[in-house]
C-alpha cells in the first residue's frame, strides 16, 4: 500500500474552479439559435385598407342589397335599391329573403333595428338570411350618446 502524502495533507481540500469557456460556448450556441430561430420568421405584412374619399357624395343604392328594419312593435321593413320601403311581417321574411337569394347574383343584407327593439328581432333576421343561403350579412350599429 502507498503512504499518505504528508504534503497534501497540509493543503487542506482543493477548492472549487468556474471554468468560463464552456460557458461562452453555451451563450454562443443560443446566440446563433436565436439567430437562425428569427430569421425564420414569417414577416408580417400590412393590408391595404381603401378609405371613403370624403367628398361628400353618396353612392347610388346597388340592386343587390337589401336593407331590414326590426322594430319595437314586431314589424319589419324591407328597402332593396330605390325601391320604396315595405312594411312586411316575420312569415313574409323568409320567402322574401328566399326569392332575393334566387333572383340576384350576390345577395347582401344589412340589418338594422330600433333603439328599443329587443334583439331577438334583429337575430329572428339574421337566422332567416342564414336559412336563405346569403353569406353577405352586416349588421349596421349606431353610435350612442352615452347619458349624462
């Protein structure tokens, strides 16, 4: 057997070392992958989004669309191009939207209704233009002044 060295008994126990270059080495690989990572990106675009001209002049009413007015009392009133507004019931509704789905090439809806016309009138619409087959459904909102 080997004797114990008396030397290293006198050093006492080796201390701990921080080795730095394995640790350079580590950061750099997650710098180049972060690198590559964000080069792989997909760029966002923008849209272009076409403005109103502002001049004040309004559009001549296209005979494609067709305009319904939910009122309070349960009453509906349908407008299509120049023609004048007809007052029509819930029944008359889906044959209505039937007929303008069948007779126009792109059928449009835009569905309004009364400050105080609960909305299950304004849903009762936009089921049946649903039911009529239009994909093309807007739902005009106004701006209210909010009460002091």
């Amino acid at each position: 057997m080997n004797a114990p060295d008396p030397a290293a008994e006198l050093a006492g126990p080796k201390k701990a070392r921080v080795e730095i270059i394995p640790m350079i080495d580590v950061i750099f690989f997650l710098l180049a992958t972060f690198v590559l990572f964000t080069l792989s990106l997909e760029r966002i675009r923008e849209l272009e989004t076409p403005f109103a001209s502002g001049t004040g002049e309004r559009r001549p009413p296209e005979d494609n669309l067709v305009a319904i007015h939910a009122s309070a009392e349960g009453t509906y009133f349908w407008k299509r191009g120049e023609s004048p507004t007809e007052t029509i019931t819930a029944g008359e509704l889906r044959l209505r939207l039937e007929d303008f789905a069948r007779s126009t090439a792109q059928p449009r809806v835009m569905i309004r209704s009364d400050r105080t016309a609960t909305l299950g009138a304004a849903v009762l619409v936009l089921d049946e233009v649903r039911r009529a087959g239009i994909k093309q459904v807007a739902v005009e909102t106004l701006v209210s002044v909010p009460a002091s």
